[in-house]
C-alpha cells in the first residue's frame, strides 16, 4: 500500500465531472457542508462554455488557516469523467486519493502505484434504487456526497440542514435527496474502512462572521448602495449575473414603500454599444449609471468611452474579465484586458481603474467608483474578473454608512448661475484638471450643459487651434493626476526580515499571494509586497520599486500589462521588474507563484509547501 497523505483541515478535493450532469449543486453542498462546520472553504468552478458534454472541474480548499487562494495539486480526486481520467490521475499528489465510480473494472494500468484507490459502484447503486435516467444522474451524485462525508468524517447533520435550506416547502425534493445522502453512506459504512481515508474534517471556529458570497452580486449591492439608478447592459459571460443581480436587490431595495413603483431603470441593450451608449446618456443627464460586461464588450464600447473621456461624462463599467483575445475562453480568467480599458479609445487617453480583491471590495469599489465617475468626470472602469465575479468567496461582512453622502462633484447649480458665477463646461477654476459642470435643465438660460466630442475651448466652443486643443489636454493630465490621489491607495506588506527583494500584484492574484508569501517566507526567501489597488498609479508604487533591487510583478496574462503599464508611467529600469506570469485560464495557485519567485531569486529548491505533511 502507498504511504497516505494525512491532513486535518487542511486539504484540496477536486472534482471532475461532465457538465450538465447536475454535479455542480451537489460539489456546492459538499463545501458549503464543510463551511457549516466552521472550517474555511474556497470552491472554484471551471467549467466549459457548452450547456452538456465537456468537461468540468470543481476544486475545493479546505484550510482551518484560512488561506482562499488555489493552493496547486490534488489531495483527493473524484474522478467521475472518463473523458479526463488521465489527466485527472496524474493531478493527485503522492499518497493522495482517487474516488471513482467502480460499477465497471478498470485495468491497472489506469491506477497508479503512488496513489490510494477508493472504489464505489455509483451506477450500479443507483440503477438499484431508481428507473428514471436523469434521477439516477442527478442523484449519482448525491451518493457520492453521502460517501465522502463517511470518509472525510463530515457531519451528515449540516448536510441534511443545508437540504432543508434549498428545498423548504418542498416536501418531496427534501426527502428524495436525504435518501439518496444516505445511500452513499451507508454503502460506504458497510464495504469501506474510513480510517483509510487520513483526510479529516475536524469542527473548527475559524469561519467567524464571514460571508460566503459571489464577486458579481457584491458588486451589483455596492451599485446600488453607491446610488446608481441606471443599469443598460447586454448579456455576456462572466457579468451576465452582476447584471442580473442588481436587478434582484433593485426589486428589493429601490421600490417607493407607498407607491410599489420602481426606482431605476435596468435596459438589457441589443448590443453592447447600445448598452454604453445609454450609460452615457444616463450620466449626461445626472443619473448614475453602469455597465457590466467583459472583454470583447470593452472592444465593442471603445469609440464610446472615448466620447466620456473628452466629453467628460460619468459611467462605471464593470468589467468581469475572462480569456481572450477575440471569443477566447469565455468560461476562463485571466487579467487581460488592462491595456485595453487604461487605454480605451483613440488618441491621448488614460482611464482609471479599480482592483478589487474579493467580494468585499468588489462591493465597496462599484460604490465609489460611481463617487469617482462624478467626481472626476469621466468613466471608471471596475476590473474584476471571472474567478472573483463567478466564485463564492469567504470574506469580511460588507459595511456601509447610513450618514455618507454620494460624492456627486462640481456641479454649479442654478442659484449660482443666477448669481453671476462664471461658469465654462471646460474651464479649470480650481487647478486640480476638473471643470464645474451643470444638470440639463439647471436654467433656462444660463449654464446650459453644452459638451463636445470634438475639440473645444474652456466654454465648450468648437475650435481646432492649437493651442487650446494643447491646454484641453494638459488639463486631462491634471485631472489624472489628481485621480492618482483620490483612487484607492496600494497595501503594503513587508517581510519581518530586510530584503533587496518586492513584489507588486492586483485583484484575484491576492488570495494565493497570500499563502505564497508565507511560503517564501518560510523557506528563507524574504519579499516585500505591494497590492496595486487602482489605476492611475499612486507615488508609493514608484517608491517601492526604487526601494528594491528586484521587484516581480505577478499577473494573470502573457504580456505583463501590468509591467508594461508600470513602465509606462514611471521613468525605471525595465530589468528591475521581473515578470511573473500565469495565463492558462485557471485561476493561479500558491506553488505557481513561490517557486517562479524562489526560482528567480535563485532558490530553485522546492518550496515547503509542495507536499501536504505525511
């Protein structure tokens, strides 16, 4: 027999299944069972863009340490795809576990020696207990759960309360699903010994007053706390649910107590162009509005964000960034449309961007970009993406202050109008780059919100002289500058030891950085971090760089937009920042980040963490 992997609390179960076969409610409940038990969960679902057919994964980590990134490796695989089995076994770690579906023998060869076998007839329990096809699908999968509880010594109990939760008044779901948990363990009672299973689940208290939440729907609460009226949007994966999701907390939160009439207004658009076209006219208008899309959207609202950015009208758009370029890998993540919302649109721009790390701040960044967009003028781009926006993630309960005031910037009302108050649509009083603007309607006849696309004077008239097209300009540099101080400001982590070493990253990279930088940590290799918050950069990025000799710049794309939009904006040495770059699709692991930084360092040795302790 292989040597097993023993753990408590402490593990990483992966499981492979076909999609469309209903596997993904039942991996759902497996973690959700594990969180009731006050054990930290962090589940990713990777899946395909079909509806039936190909492969899908669901990958849970099990960590009473709290750690919600991937960590990299398989400590025990549910191989329910014959599709992917070789691959699937070739993921487990040594000594790990591969549960599998035994109605049919396997060869040998298909097992390997390194690895502890798990066996049970799926199949031939459910066609004993039922003659419809899709039940025996679906419930095929409950059974297994039922299995793994046994093994892994979760509380049936917590299962069964999670059951009552989902099927309340409906008596006969609830009750078929009990059935069917219970199948699975009682076949695993009888004819398998869970003492050989050394991966436990021990109740623990280290979940606390945490949230288990999806990016998306945070996102959509943080819109509608931060005041948006206006949601114009067409669907696309990975946003199509933040979207849907405003609509339902609009539902709930946005109808007149007296009257039952709605509060906003939610248009799913033709296209995307239409979409951020009547963002903008939203904004124009004084509403606060908002797009959710994803990259090949952005490419499709491009010549539009740059009408706001010279016209300098307020939008936030949400983008949920998946594979690209082109269609790409509409069900993957990456972080590769930087380059392509900094800069969106023709000629001189610069867009600001916001970072957010998890469903926290992806409900406390949509709020205040819509601040911002107000603010500032001019269209704030919020970067999530596809692992952050599709995955429940633990996080910190969101906070919200019932006396804050929505930062709706200059806007010259009527009574200084009427008083004489000089007003310009382009015009700089204050020298910080932002003009005073007004609401359409404001007077009849003084401070009409006249604004141009095309090139005008302080007052908004035409004119393609020289000089006042440079100072237009100039202004918008200014008023960038001063949305480098307003933004969100980078988080510093430093090594309790000196080090020559940094290193800078953003968004979904957090959660595995975390665990990576203990790891490094721990075997000698001492850096300092700085988490990039929002775009543009503030002093502090260019300070940490200087400060180091070596600085890695972690992101999830081929290029290092990240990088190449560091060192576009900083005068350095392109040497100092060293690339480290994860672009398959699947969110990055811990291991991938410590041992490309320890190699790179010169520590080519194995991290500590590469093995689970035996």
């Amino acid at each position: 027999m292989p040597q097993a992997l023993t753990a408590v609390n402490d593990f990483v179960v992966k499981f492979a299944n076909v999609n469309g076969s209903g596997s993904a409610s039942a991996n759902e409940l497996f973690a959700r069972s594990i969180l009731r038990m006050g054990v930290p969960v962090s589940p990713r679902n990777i899946f395909p863009s079909n509806i039936q057919g190909l492969p899908t994964w669901y990958e849970v980590r099990v960590t009473e340490k709290g750690y919600l990134g991937r960590r990299g490796g398989v400590d025990l695989m549910v191989a329910m795809n014959p599709q992917t089995w070789a691959q699937d076994v070739k993921e487990i770690e040594p000594g790990g576990y591969l549960f599998y579906d035994s109605t049919k023998p396997m060869p040998s060869s298909a097992f390997r020696e390194d690895i502890n076998v798990i066996g049970v007839p799926l199949t031939a329990i459910c066609n004993a207990t039922y003659t419809d096809a899709r039940q025996r699908q679906l419930f095929k999968n409950i059974i297994y759960v039922g299995a793994l509880s046994v093994l892994l010594d979760i509380d049936p109990a917590e299962i069964e309360r999670l059951f009552g939760e989902q099927y309340k008044g409906k008596e006969k779901l609830l009750d078929s699903n009990v059935k069917a948990l219970h199948l699975g363990r009682d076949w695993a009672k009888q004819h398998l010994d869970p003492a050989s299973v050394k991966l436990k689940v021990r109740r623990a208290d280290n979940v606390g007053n945490r949230i288990f939440v999806e990016g998306n729907s945070a996102a959509a609460l943080g819109a509608v706390y931060g005041g948006a009226t206006v949601c114009a949007w067409y669907p696309i994966t990975p946003s199509s649910s933040l979207a849907e999701a405003f609509a339902a907390h609009c539902k709930r939160l946005r109808h007149d107590k007296e009257t039952g009439k709605a509060r906003y207004a939610i248009v799913q658009a033709e296209d995307e162009l239409a979409s951020i076209g009547m963002v903008i006219g939203a904004g124009w208008n004084g509403a606060r509005a908002f797009t959710a899309t994803s990259g090949p959207g952005i490419s499709l609202m491009t010549e539009f964000i740059g009408l706001a950015y010279f016209a300098e009208v307020p939008a936030v758009i949400v983008n949920v960034q998946r594979g690209g370029p082109s269609t790409g890998m509409p069900t993957r993540t990456q972080q590769s449309d930087l380059l392509s919302c900094a800069y969106a649109s023709n000629g001189d721009t610069k867009h600001v961007l916001l970072f957010p790390e998890d469903p926290r701040e992806c409900f406390e960044f949509t709020a205040e970009a819509l601040d911002l967009a107000d603010r500032l003028q001019t269209p704030i781009f919020v970067m999530t993406d596809l692992d952050i926006g599709m995955n429940h993630r633990l996080c910190k309960p969101f906070e919200w202050d019932d006396k804050r005031v929505h930062d709706r910037g200059k806007v010259m009302t009527a009574a200084e109008l009427e008083a004489g108050k000089n007003f310009g649509r382009y015009l700089d009083v204050d020298g910080d780059g932002i003009p005073y603007r007004t609401y359409p309607g404001t007077h009849p006849t003084k401070g009409s919100y006249f604004t141009r696309g095309t090139t005008k004077d302080e007052y908004a008239r035409y004119s393609e002289e020289g000089p006042v097209y440079v100072r237009n300009m100039e202004r918008l540099q200014k008023k960038f500058a001063t949305a480098a101080k307003i933004a969100p400001q980078p988080l510093r982590y430093s090594s309790p030891k000196p080090t020559r070493y940094g290193v800078i990253y953003f968004g979904s990279t957090s959660p595995a950085m975390a665990e990576a930088l203990d790891h490094l940590e721990a075997d000698g290799n001492h850096v300092n971090a700085l988490r990039v918050r929002s775009f543009p950069f503030s002093q502090a990025v260019e300070d940490f760089i200087h400060e180091h000799d070596k600085v890695f710049v972690v992101e999830q794309n081929r290029d290092g937009q990240l990088r190449s939009m560091i060192m576009n904006e900083f005068t350095l040495d392109a040497r100092k920042l060293v690339p480290v770059l994860h672009y398959d699709g699947t969110p990055i692991t811990a291991r991938f980040i410590a041992a490309d930084i320890a190699q790179k360092i010169g520590q080519s040795k194995v991290v500590s963490f590469d093995k689970a302790a035996s």
